[in-house]
C-alpha cells in the first residue's frame, strides 16, 4: 500500500473518530461532568490507537524495509552469476531475471514482468523458437516435480550456437499447486569445445600409439616399462603383459645397455631426443635390431618418464650386409678378369718351358714335378676367378640330387678313409629331381663335404641327409662334430680371400654361394665352438614333377 493511501486513511479514522463521539455524547445529553470524564477517556483511547497504529507502521516498514535489502541482495547475487537466472511464477510468467538473462534473449530495455514466454516471442521474434522450447521443457519440469536437468542450444543474432546446462527446479503450495519455477542455465560451450579437442587428441594419441607399426614403449624414471604398443607383440613375439611393470634392461639385451642408459641420461637432463641402434630379445631367439628414438614424456611441464619409438631394422641391415658383399664380389669379379688375364699368358710359357727342361734335365725332374705342380695350382686359383669374373653358361636339366651325392661320395672316399672319417648319406624315400647344373652342384658339395672332412677328428662320422623341405623344396644338410666356428668367423663365411686355412684362397665358399643363388636356393650355415658344423643347402623343387 502506497504511503499517501495510508495517511488519508488515518486522517478519515481521526475524523470520524471526532466527530461520532462529539455527536454521541450531545445525542446522549450528558452532563459536564460525565462529558469530561468522557473526553478524557476518548483523549487515551485516541493517543492509544494513534500509538498502536505508528507501531504498526514502523513495524511493517521494517518489514518493508528487510524485504527491499534481500532483493537487493537477491539481484546483486544473481546479476553477479555467468548463468542466466529466471524467475517464472506457477501460470509461467516472468518475475525476475537477472542481466545475463536479459543480455541473452535481447530484453534490456523491455518490459518484460509479468509476461509469459509466449508475450515474449512478440517482442522478440528472433528468439521465438527458443522460447517455445523453453515453454516445453518448463512443462516437463513440472510434470517430473523435482529438479530437472537437460542441455539446450541456442542460436544468437551473431550465428554462433552456443549449448547451456540448464536446471529448472519447481516449487508447489501446500496444497499441491503450482507456485514457481527456478531457471538457472550455464554456458558449457566452450567446455564442450575443450572435451572435444581433449577426445580428439585422445584418439589421436591411440591411433599414434595403438595402431603404429613400429614398437612404442613408454618407460617412467625408474626405469620401469609402464605401456607398450600392440606392435611390439608383432615385431617380437612376446605378450605385452609379459613386460609391462619390468625394468627395460630386461628387454634390452646386454650389449645395448649401455646405449640406452645414455639416452635416457640425455632426456633426463633435459637434452634433444637421440637416436641410436639398439637389439631387443625375440621370442623366436634371434636379436632384433631397432632404431630408437627416445623422447621425453611430460604432463604438465613435469618430466615423468621416456617415450622410445623403436622401427625394426633388422632386415635392412641384413641387406646392407648382402649389399656389401655383392659390391665386393662385383670388385673381385672385376679384379678376377684383370688378374686371370695377366697370369694365364705368362703361366703358359713358363708351363711349356718347365716341360721341355724336364725332357732334357731328368737328373732333376723331382724339382721340375714340384713346379709344375704348383704351376697346376695356381692355374686352379686363376680358373676359381674366372668363376666370380664372368657369368658361367649354365645348362639345367633334370637330375637326382642323391646320385650326385652318392658321386661325390665315391670320390672323396678315399680322402676321407685317410682322415679316419666315415661319410654317413641318408635320404628320405620319393625325394624329387630338380633341375640342375649337376657340374655345378658337384663343386659345391664337393667343397662343402670337404671342409667337414678337414674339420672332424678322427673317428668322428661326417653326416649327410637328403630330405623335403617346406615350400616344395629339398634340403641336403652336412652335419660334422668338428671344433666348430665362431660368431665372428660365421659372419664372414662366403666372403672373398677369407679363409684360415693354411693353404686356403677364401674362393671356395664364394663360389658356392654364386652356384646356389644361381639355382634360386640358400646355403645356411650354424655352428657351435667345440660342437661342429651344420651346412643346409635348400634347392627349389620345379612345380610340375
């Protein structure tokens, strides 16, 4: 009630008040003395009306007073608040928003109390939609009658959308009816935006991790392996479980060590990511050879551990060693057809000239036979280096390895009778022909076979077997129980002039090499110090028999 409503409203009581007692006590007809004693009595009443009424007033302007400063403070709270808040009584009609609100829908310089959603989308077509759907997800508040919970996007003047997280809580009279609702809406946009970029890189971090060909680990500063990529089950064979929470030294062979500590001091002294070559355990035995690249893991700018992308490289090293020994065969080839010219022309004078002193100087024919047979030998070296110079014309046909090796056998019987080794041959039934330069393959084992000779004690048998091999092929394995070779000296064995043999060229095994890859096959050699030598030769078997 308005202040002026209510001092006329007193004065008309004041008045009436005056001037019924002045009528009554005339209509009454009381004398003097009752009439003071009346006026009196009339005085105290009034003073007392008049008190308890100013009372009354200064109570409910308290009141007054204590409800303005919660609005106050209620609309200092909510224009303070990033959220749009909206007051809507039980019929959905605005009460109060606060500046957000008003900013949001464009309703600053409306009148917008007292109006529904639907008045609204009058004032401010752009918003139409919005506001309908506001009326909707009202109802539904409503009928859930507790606090609810939903998104809502809305589309501003500017074209950008932006998604809010919307509360509305409904608040009901005693007797069940509707009295008001609470709607509270915060901007999550840019949130959103965040976890979307953060599920992104997520999936991107996966894809680079999880689906990278190449063996990824993650190791912390202890020095424990914390993850690693399925690719590293593919490059060695182990189940990641088998490795994840163990030192990485496990994993890194003995050899390598060394070199992987000093990375990892690198990173953790805050040095540039390096690369070197490191080998890792196979299951399947062999040593694989990666080229490592270790990376510093940091979360929140705190290092926390390494991360070490390792490609397989094995093979390509391999490579580069076969690419090194075919570019020195190429040289010696090269130097073979230079070397093998120069020597045969004068060879063949001094040969003829030696044989015609002998005829007439038989006095000293032992010297003369000793020449010429060193004249034989060095005309063997020179016809070895031909091999490596030129292509050799080579005529396939169809022939039994077996019987070449039973030739070859008979011929070097009477070598091996003289060492006291037994040539033991066993072949499988129904092993196949192949095609062949049974001349060529006869070198070969006749070399190979030899070597084991030479190389098993005596007493000692020199096994030869004859079997299938898988992809149709056949495998012919010499087996002896000699002293065995070294990793060094079994990484060098096919190369030209290696040999430590007293009187050896180092040709032989290069030439069996070059007759087995001209027949599409593979010499494999295994041995053991002390244990002896396995040589296996695998020959292609043709498709149609």
């Amino acid at each position: 009630m308005r202040k002026s409503k209510i001092l006329l409203l007193y004065l008309i009581a004041s008045f009436i008040w005056i001037f019924l007692t002045e009528y009554l006590m005339k209509y009454l007809g009381l004398n003097l003395s009752v009439v003071l004693i009346v006026e009196r009595i009339k005085g105290i009443l009034y003073i007392m009306m008049t008190g308890g009424f100013i009372y009354f007033s200064l109570i409910k302007k308290e009141e007054f007073d204590f409800i303005k400063q919660e609005e106050r403070k209620l609309s200092t709270l909510i224009n303070s608040m990033v959220d749009y808040v909206i007051f809507k009584d039980g019929e959905g009609r605005w009460i109060q928003a606060n500046q957000f609100s008003l900013k949001l829908f464009q309703l600053e310089h409306v009148q917008y109390k007292g109006k529904t959603d639907i008045d609204l989308t009058n004032l401010n077509p752009f918003y139409r939609k919005t506001l309908l759907q506001n009326k909707e997800i009202d109802e539904l508040a409503w009928k859930k009658g507790k606090q609810f919970r939903n998104e809502e996007k809305i589309l501003l003047p500017s074209g950008e959308m932006k998604t809010f997280e919307t509360i509305r809580v409904p608040l009901f009279n005693p007797d069940g009816s509707r009295k008001a609702l609470v709607v509270i809406g915060r901007d999550i946009t840019e949130r959103l935006t965040t976890e979307q970029k953060l599920s992104e890189s997520q999936q991107q971090y996966k894809s680079l991790f999880e689906y990278n060909p190449d063996l990824v680990f993650m190791v912390n500063l202890n020095g424990t392996i914390t993850q690693l990529n399925p690719g590293f089950e593919i490059i060695s064979g182990y189940r990641r479980e088998e490795f994840v929470g163990k030192p990485i030294f496990e994993l890194i062979i003995a050899e390598s060590r060394e070199k992987i500590l000093e990375q990892f001091n690198i990173i953790l002294s805050g040095g540039s990511p390096t690369v070197s070559e490191v080998k890792i355990k196979c299951k399947a035995g062999k040593k694989l050879i990666l080229n490592c690249t270790t990376v510093p893991m940091k979360i929140n700018d705190q290092l926390v551990g390494v991360i070490c992308y390792g490609r397989d490289i094995t093979k390509l090293k391999e490579t580069e060693e076969n690419l090194r020994k075919t570019e020195k065969l190429s040289v010696v080839g090269e130097l073979a057809a230079s070397v093998a010219h120069e020597v045969r022309n004068p060879l063949t004078s001094i040969k003829g000239f030696i044989q015609l002193l002998e005829v007439e100087d038989q006095k000293n024919k032992r010297y003369f036979d000793i020449i010429l047979n060193e004249l034989d030998r060095i005309n063997e070296i020179v016809s070895e280096l031909l091999v490596l110079a030129k292509p050799q014309e080579i005529v396939f046909k169809k022939c039994s390895v077996i019987q070449i090796l039973e030739d070859v056998t008979s011929l070097l019987k009477s070598e091996s009778n003289m060492q006291s080794v037994e040539l033991m041959l066993h072949a499988d039934d129904e092993i196949p022909m192949i095609n062949c330069d049974a001349n060529q393959l006869k070198q070969v084992f006749i070399n190979i076979i030899k070597n084991a000779i030479e190389a098993s004690p005596r007493g000692k048998p020199v096994q030869i077997k004859v079997s299938k091999h898988q992809n149709k092929s056949i495998l012919i394995q010499v087996k002896d129980k000699g002293i065995g070779i070294s990793a060094e000296r079994l990484k060098r064995i096919g190369e030209p002039f290696f040999s430590h043999k007293e009187k050896g060229t180092g040709l032989g095994l290069t030439i069996c090499f070059k007759i087995i890859e001209s027949h599409h096959g593979k010499i494999l050699f295994e041995s053991e110090l002390g244990k002896g030598t396995t040589v296996d030769i695998i020959l292609p078997v043709p498709s149609k028999q």
